[in-house]
C-alpha cells in the first residue's frame, strides 16, 4: 500500500523553488557574482554614450539587449540602439569564459569576442589580425 500526499498549488511552487535552488547550487554554475545575467552598462563611445544591456540565458548560451542609451551626463537619451540585440549566443567555455558575436554600434559590425565575467565587471576581447581591443563593461545590477 502507498501514500500519496497531495500538495496544495502554493506548497507545490516552493518544492519546485527549492529543488530548482538545490541542483542550481550543485551544479557546477559559476557563482553569482560572476554569472554573466544581470543589467551592464558599457564602456561610453566617443560622444559619451552608454547604454545599458540586459543580459540573459537563450538556450545554452547568454544573449543581450539593449534596455536604455545614456548621456554624458547619465540622463535617458533616445537612441535607435535601444531594442537592439548586442550579445549574440555567448557560449560558456571550459575556462569560464564566454565565446560568441557582439554588434558593435561605431561600425555597425557584427564581431566575435571573447567575454569574462569577473566580480562586477565584465570584460570583452575581440582580435582582427595583430590587432586586438579590449573593453570593459559594469553591473548596474
């Protein structure tokens, strides 16, 4: 003979909460301060420019959009870059970083980089022949 406990709706939720946390914690993922998801602000352009980038899981890889566009002076500013995908299908890498294409709105160019997420920063490299840049982006949060 077997018991079956039913689960009210709200009992349910947490036991699919904490399972979920369970195999998060366990799981090997990078902890979160290096953990690629969260809103980043970039580095500014020539004019002064940031945005910021909401980044998040596509499927296995990290995908990112533009959410806002800043002036010099940190107020909202409209620009058509806002909406945009700027992080396409980061794939996790076995050293921890993350290999995919950002667009890169100077040139309106689509680049392979190379990303790693330390602390609160998160940094990009992108090489073309001898000639590689670099740049580094922040965690709004």
């Amino acid at each position: 003979m077997h018991a079956r406990i039913a689960l009210g709706s709200d009992a349910h939720e947490i036991f699919q909460i904490s399972v979920f946390i369970y195999f998060f914690l366990t799981s090997g993922v990078p902890a979160s301060a290096d953990w690629p998801v969260g809103l980043w602000q970039s580095a500014p352009d020539r004019s002064g420019l940031v945005v910021h980038v909401r980044t998040k899981p596509c499927g296995s890889a990290i995908c990112g959009r533009v959410e806002r566009a800043k002036d010099r002076f940190g107020y909202d500013t409209p620009s058509s870059v806002v909406g945009r995908r700027m992080l396409l299908d980061m794939q996790a890498q076995p050293d921890g970083s993350y290999l995919g294409r950002v667009w890169e709105p100077q040139g309106n160019r689509i680049l392979t980089a190379r990303m790693q997420v330390t602390g609160n920063v998160m940094r990009f490299e992108h090489c073309e022949g001898n000639s590689c840049q670099k740049v580094a982006w922040t965690r709004v949060r």
